[in-house]
C-alpha cells in the first residue's frame, strides 16, 4: 500500500450527467487523513452520494483526479477494492439470505479463508449487536438491524477505509448514538471514514466537516472552526447561513 499520508484524495473531481447539463460534483478538491472522520453534509442533491460512488469505483468521473492511499482510482479498482468498505443508503444485503449468509457471501467475496470469516464475522455480530439474529432472514430485520448488517458486510474484509452514505438514516437517537461510538473506536483503530448525512448534529461529532450545495464544497474545517467563522453556536446554522433557504433535509 502506498503510504501516501492521505488516504482519500481528490482534485477537480467533476461528475456531469446529461451532456453536461447536470454538474452533480463540479471540481471537487478533497484531502482526507488516515484515522479521520470527515462528514459531508447538503441537501439531497448536493453531490454527496456521487462523490462516495466515484471514489468506490461505482461510477466513472467525468474528469479529475482521485487517490486512495496515492492510487489513481478507477485505474487501480481492483486493488483499491480491497482497503475500501462501503455501506450506501440502499442496503446491499440479500434480503433472502439470513445475516450470518450475509456476512459469509461478502467475506467469500473478498476471498477471505472460512477461519478468518468465522473470526471476523463472530466479533462483527457481538459488537453490532446482531448475535441473536445471526439465523433471521435480513428481509426480516427491522430498519435499525439492517444498518447493523449493512455496516457488519463493509467491516468483514477489515478495510482501512469506510465509506459511509447515509448509515444513520432511519434509526432511533438511541442506535445512532451507539453507531458514532462505534466510528470513533473504528477511527481510533487507525481507519479513515467518510460519511454523508443531512443530520447536523450528528456532524458536529465529526473530526471535520465538508459542506455542499450544487456539486460545490462551498466551506471546510473542524465543527469548532466553522461555528467560530460564521459566529453560531451549531452546525445547522451555519448551514442555514450559506445555503440560504435551501432544505436541510431535501
């Protein structure tokens, strides 16, 4: 792996669809650092969603540069593949196989051994609490128990990065209070995560934040640097302040 100090990066990453009609991502330039928990925040529409697809590899960019741990990405995915782990808002479970198939399959994916499954994915049930649901059929499973899945087959290769689109969405103050202990304890294991969401203050608990609007990163830094510049007191109002009457929420 090459030991670039930073694990995602991108320069004047741009995503345009519809012959260019539509600037989803216009010029993005992004620096994250390994053990980092970096939040994008905007509206729906804002660019986030794309942004984690390119950097996945799931979608091609319409020009720009992008870097995982200072591997040109796409023209490395398949190695790249390896460090990455990803939990979109859409659940990539198989709703028809039980949580502990779920979490085989994508081990098997990854071409770990059985042991290292049966290692892995054992830890994987008892601290997402999903043990007394390893035989449930994920179709089964509740909104909040399905994040839990979801997040289990992204940590089952043990990636160094996470890409988190959306994870909270959907789950009670109690779970997301729990998850975000969670990605703390994963960051200060020396993992790199960025997450999008449109809960404020659910960002505020974030190394650093990165707002959008309109495929833009239209203002940087830690939630205590952006309150101070913009004189507020929480994250949402500073982005009210720059996104004007735009929705929070979408």
């Amino acid at each position: 792996m090459n030991m670039s100090i930073y694990a995602i990066e991108t320069r004047n990453l741009v995503k345009y669809y519809n012959k260019g009609k539509v600037k989803a991502v216009n010029g993005l330039d992004l620096r994250i650092k390994k053990g980092e928990i970096y939040a994008f925040i905007g509206a729906n529409g804002s660019g986030k969603t794309t942004t984690i697809d390119m950097l996945s590899g799931v979608l091609m960019p319409t020009a720009g540069e992008m870097k995982i741990w200072g591997m040109s990405q796409p023209k490395n995915r398949k190695q790249i593949a390896s460090y990455i782990g990803i939990a979109p808002q859409d659940y990539a479970l198989y709703f028809d196989l039980t949580v502990w198939e779920n979490i085989t399959f994508f081990g098997k994916l990854f071409s770990l051994s059985r042991e290292e499954i049966e290692k892995t994915g054992k830890n994987l049930l008892k601290i997402l609490n999903l043990k007394e649901k390893k035989n449930v059929i994920a179709e089964q499973l509740s909104g909040g128990m399905k994040r839990r899945l979801s997040i289990a087959v992204a940590l089952i290769h043990q990636p160094s990065i996470l890409l988190f689109d959306e994870a909270t969405v959907g789950v009670d103050p109690v779970l997301r209070a729990y998850f975000w202990d969670y990605f703390r304890k994963l960051r200060d294991s020396g993992k790199t995560i960025l997450i999008t969401s449109h809960v404020m203050d659910e960002a505020e608990k974030a190394d650093r934040i990165g707002l959008m609007r309109e495929g833009l990163l239209i203002e940087e830094g830690t939630p205590a640097e952006l309150k101070q510049k913009h004189s507020v007191n929480t994250i949402e109002e500073v982005f009210i302040h720059l996104s004007g009457d735009e929705k929070v929420d979408g």
